[in-house]
C-alpha cells in the first residue's frame, strides 16, 4: 500500500517538475533569452571561481589530471585551481562557440532555429549547458594546454571588442541627450562631463601617492604608465573639440578618459607585491580577503555586462534597427506538445493565415553567442593572472602578464577613440557613420 502510495507520489512530483521546467522554459524565450544566456555566463564564472579555490580533493581522484600535475614544478593549489577553471571555461567556451556556429545565417524571427533553438528548448539547453560542464574534466591535459594558449588570443579580441563596446555607448549615450533638446539634458551633459573628468584627475593623483611611495627610488615604469595616460586623456579630448572634428564632444571624452585611468591603475595595481613601487601591497585593508572578493564579483559583473552589452545593443554587431528582443514562441499546453507558430497565428486570425512578410531579427545572434564564447575565454585569463603558475589562491589577477595586457589595452584604446574622431577629417568621401 505505502508502495502505491509512495509511486504515486513521485509520479506527481515527477510531473508537477516537467510542468514547471516547460513553464520556465516559455517564461524565458516570452521575456528575454539574453538575460537567460546572461544567467548560464554568470553561473559558469561562479563555478570556476569556487573550483579554482576548492577543487583540489576532487581533481587529486582523477588519474589524467594527477599525472599532469607530477610532471609540472608548480604547487598542488595552484595546479589544481588552474586545471578546473580551464576545464570549466573551456566547457561554456564550446557551448557558446556551438551556438554560435548554429545561428549563423538567421536573418528572419520564421527561421525554425530562432525558435527552437536560441529563444526555445531551454529544458535541452540547460542540460546539454550541464553537459559541457561535465566533459572538459575527461579530457587529457593536452588538450586544456592547446586551449589555455588559444584563449590568450581569444581574451585579446574580447577585450577589442570591450573598448568598441565602451566606444559605441559613450556615444550613443551622448547623442541619446543631445537630441533630447533640452537644456536641462545639455546641463545633465555637463554635470557628467565635470564628474568624469574629476573622478579621473582624483584617481590620477592618488596613483602617484600609491604607486610611487617615498623611499622606493624613482619608479620610472609607474611614472611612464601614469604620465602617458595623462598625456592621451589629454590629447584625445583636445582632439574631440577641434572645430574640424564632426562628432567630437567632450562628453564621451570624459567617459573614455575614466576608462583609460581605470585602466592604469588597475594596471599598476596588478603589480606583483614584492615590487617596491607597488604601495597597495604594505595596506592590510586593501588586501583583506573582503575587499578581494568584492573586488572580483565587480570584475563578473563586468564581464557579464560587457558580454550583454556587446552582443544585444551595439550598433556594430546589430543585424537591424529594430530593438525589439522579443519573439514569440511555441506555446506548450497540457493536451500535447508545443504548437508552432502557423498555428498560433491560424487560431488568433482565422484560416487567413496571411504571410505578413519577413521579420527581421534584432541583433546579430551568433555574434552574440561568439562574444559569450569569448568572454569565457577573458574569465579562464582573468582567473588565473593570464596563465600564471604562480598566482595565488587569495589573488585574482596579479602579475606582470596582468599589467602589459591592461596597459596595451588602454593604449590601444585611446588609438581607437582617436581614430573614429580623426578618420571623418583624413577621409570625408568615405561615410563613417
């Protein structure tokens, strides 16, 4: 009796969950899948940050990985953390890159795979998402070497991409206000403007005091890596309100000089914390275990929002004007399976079922997927000091790797601002809108 009773049970706590996963499946392709897409990135950058700490018991039971950490000079924390955050950004890399490969060509919201596959399935993607997670960990250590050099290149083009991302939104942001024609929004300009240029001349100042400390002899570098940002700020806002300049304006200047100053400190603050010019190394607060982890969830947050931003709303990779996200999708019923779209339209219209015409989709669904790809590949760099055996288990991102590749990203930067202000002026035929 308790037997029937127990089956039954099951079967209903079975079926009640097979009802949810499909209600939350049509909850989120009716909502918006890049939140969701967003959500599977977050949940892998978590992953990889609590195995890289704590995967060690683990990965010491896998053979394959045993060996290769026997052969390497480096020690068992710093082996172990750097093979499971490999493993797991090598994971959501191919999941992505897979997806990416499937939707190339969807120009029309009619196409099966907008439907099916990048606003529906998600109870399959979910666990293929699971999958992908599970089989990096049975490949040889080869193989995470051969992607641990790869995603080196991969992080460098994420990073571009970041810096047109950052680019692209200054400036629709400032021509967003502009065209408000308001004095109040021009005054909103201003206000923006002054704050970002203080917040940078502050952040400038206090480098100087931090990273040049008294009795640490000349710190040449530091002071090259500080002054140089000064004199680029400097150069491209001058640039950006020259009369000749069409589209200069000392707003999105503004905004690109607190990047590029970020940049900098985050930089030198990559020093490694026996080198002498480094004075955040002898402050006990700014190395507590609290401010580092803050310090990283930023960083998610970051990468999270860079990834979103670059495969939904930039201009650069949309597929048309349209900015609406949302597609319909099959509706799942309890008599039977989804019901495709001809024949929601047949029901909603009658047995017209007229062809309104092509629905273009509103932004570029395998770049999208090929920037989450991408960014999985920054977050391996990012959280192991860009392949550094020696990081640290409490340190994220430290080393001298970590201080060139933010310094040629901020010079790098700067070059491309100046470019898209200079390249109308070198070029008037050509149309750089």
């Amino acid at each position: 009796m308790f037997a029937g009773v127990t089956a039954c049970a099951a079967s209903c706590c079975a079926t009640c969950a097979c009802q949810a996963c499909q209600c939350t499946s049509v909850a989120i392709a009716k909502t918006s899948a890049r939140i969701a897409y967003c959500t599977l990135f977050f949940l892998s950058m978590l992953l990889a940050w609590l195995l890289r700490d704590f995967a060690k018991p683990m990965l010491e039971k896998i053979p394959w990985i045993v060996r290769g950490y026997i052969d390497a000079n480096v020690s068992g924390s710093t082996w172990f953390g750097l093979q499971a955050v490999y493993r797991v950004s090598f994971g959501n890399f191919a999941f992505f890159f897979l997806l990416c490969i499937m939707m190339i060509g969807v120009t029309d919201r009619r196409d099966n795979r907008d439907k099916w596959i990048h606003h529906g399935s998600w109870q399959l993607k979910f666990l293929v998402w699971i999958i992908f997670m599970i089989l990096p960990f049975l490949l040889p250590n080869d193989v995470l070497e051969g992607y641990a050099w790869t995603a080196r290149f991969g992080s460098g083009i994420f990073l571009v991409l970041q810096m047109v991302i950052l680019l692209d939104f200054a400036d629709a942001w400032n021509q967003s206000w502009i065209s408000k024609e308001s004095e109040n929004w021009l005054y909103a300009l201003l206000a923006v403007t002054v704050f970002c240029y203080s917040l940078s001349i502050s952040l400038i100042a206090l480098m100087f005091y931090w990273f040049k400390p008294e009795g640490a002899g000349s710190c040449g570098l530091n002071v090259f890596f500080i002054v140089s940002t000064l004199i680029l700020s400097v150069l491209f806002s001058g640039i950006s309100v020259h009369p000749e300049v069409q589209r200069g304006s000392l707003m999105p200047s503004s905004v690109v000089t607190l990047y590029v100053t970020y940049l900098c400190y985050a930089a030198l603050a990559s020093l490694p914390e026996d080198d002498k010019c480094n004075g955040l190394s002898q402050d006990e607060t700014a190395l507590s275990n609290t401010s580092l982890a803050l310090g990283m969830m930023i960083t998610m947050v970051s990468v999270v929002y860079s990834a979103l931003r670059a495969g939904s709303n930039s201009k650069f990779l949309s597929a048309s004007d349209e900015d609406e996200e949302y597609t319909e999708v099959p509706k799942a019923t309890a008599a039977g399976p989804f019901e495709s779209e001809e024949q929601q339209d047949m029901e909603r219209n009658g047995d017209a079922g007229e062809d309104s015409g092509p629905k273009p989709v509103s932004y570029n669904y395998s770049m999208f997927h090929l920037i989450f790809a991408l960014a999985s590949m920054y977050i391996a760099m990012l959280m192991t000091g860009w392949g550094s055996d020696e990081q640290e288990k409490d340190r994220i991102d430290i080393g001298w790797t970590s201080v060139w590749v933010k310094m040629c990203s901020l010079w790098m930067t700067a070059a491309i601002y100046m470019w898209t202000l200079l390249a109308p002026c070198l070029f008037p035929d050509r149309d750089f809108s």
